[in-house]
C-alpha cells in the first residue's frame, strides 16, 4: 500500500511542479520558445543526417540562456508529512547549504531548493538523502510538451 501511495504521490508532485511557474519568464530566458529551439523540436524526428540535426540542437542551445542549467541545481525533497520536525531539520540543512527555498508543497510535502553555485549537488542529494523523514531527494526536470495537431472533428 505504500508503494502505491509513493507512487501516487511521486506523479501528484510531478504534475504540480509542471503546472507551477518558480521564476518569471524573463528569469529562465524564454529558451525554448526562440524561432531557433522551436525550428529544432519541429525537427527532432525528421529523418535528417546526424550532423545537421547536431546544427539544429547547437543553435537552439547558443539562442537564449540555458534553463537546463537553472534546473540542473533544483531539487525536490519529499519528506514524511505525519513527522514533525521532517521539515524544519529539511530547511535547517538547506540554510547550512545555502540554498534557497523555491517553493513548499504542503499537500504532497515537498520542498524545491535550489542549491548555490559551487555547492556539489550530488553529495547534497546525499547530505539530504540521510535526514531522518526525507523520503526522495531528486533533481528537477525539464520537459518538453509538444503540440498535437487537431483531428478531424466528430
């Protein structure tokens, strides 16, 4: 049962940290709507030679700032909701990193932080990991949703 009830939770937290906007559009660079990174995502499955498709992806990338690089040092902790001190030693530890706080999901308690640059991120996975009550430590995503065209009506 509580496998499924982390799983439920897992995909509840995916779908909220989709919907939510951390950071306004001008802090993240509007990367992937530039006409270049739009001209490669329409070109990602036509059947093209390797080295032109690399073009495409390199000029998508050299267009606008990066916001993998933005993400690369968010993450996502989950923490035991029913433990009451789960949350501040989360928060304790991410003051001692000096890392900011995003934003706090209390219905599925979780806590995006994004850690400072010149902070190893994986050994604090590792550092948050260990706090009792912490349930997943896991790095923040980009995806991509791409447009389906409208079928004929019915």
């Amino acid at each position: 049962m509580n496998f499924i009830r982390y799983f439920i939770l897992a995909g509840l937290l995916s779908l909220l940290t989709a919907c939510a906007q951390i950071h306004p559009p001008e802090t993240l660079g509007e990367r992937a709507e530039t006409p270049e990174c739009i001209n490669y995502r329409n070109m990602m499955t036509a059947p093209m030679p390797p080295a032109a498709m690399e073009r495409l992806r390199q000029a998508c990338r050299e267009s606008g700032p990066d916001i993998r690089a933005h993400v690369e040092r968010t993450l996502i902790i989950m923490y035991d909701g029913t433990r009451q001190d789960s949350v501040q030693q989360v928060l304790a530890a991410a003051e001692q990193y000096g890392a900011e706080v995003l934003y706090q999901l209390n219905v599925v308690k979780a806590i995006a932080l994004r850690m400072p640059e010149g902070q190893d991120v994986d050994q604090a996975m590792v550092h948050f990991r260990q706090l009792p009550g912490v349930l997943s430590v896991e790095r923040d995503q980009v995806m991509q949703v791409q447009p389906v065209p409208a079928g004929p009506a019915s």
